[in-house]
C-alpha cells in the first residue's frame, strides 16, 4: 500500500521548482559564456591579424643578400 505524505512533490513541481530556484544563476551563467566567446573571438582576431603581420614581412623581406626571398624556390 503506498503512502502518501503531506508536502510531497510530483516530479514536474520538483522540476517547476527547480528551474525557479536556479533560472537567475543559470541566465547569469549564460551571458558569461556569451561575454567569454566574445573575447575569446576578439583576442583571435587580433592574433590573426599579428599573424598575417608578421608573415607579410616574412616573406616579402630580402634576407639573403642576394635580394631573393628566403623561401624563394
């Protein structure tokens, strides 16, 4: 015979109660994330472009002494 006792929840007012409880700390959680990828694109952008940089003047740069590039084949 199951017993039933007074203040017991279903699962769906668990879940209900649950997501109450946690909904301002998830929201917060999310738009950490959001400003995370946000920089994390920004700091690669600026990589990429140091990058691009650097291989521009390594390749267009006499370092031979015979006025052809290094990697000219």
């Amino acid at each position: 015979m199951p017993m039933s006792v007074s203040g017991d929840i279903t699962q769906k007012g668990y879940e209900k109660k649950r997501m109450k409880l946690l909904s301002p700390y998830l929201s917060s959680q999310k738009a950490a994330g959001t400003a995370c990828i946000v920089v994390l694109f920004l700091y690669l952008r600026e990589l990429l472009s140091s990058l691009l940089d650097f291989l521009t003047v390594l390749f267009a740069e006499p370092w031979c002494g015979n006025g052809s590039s290094l990697f000219a084949l």
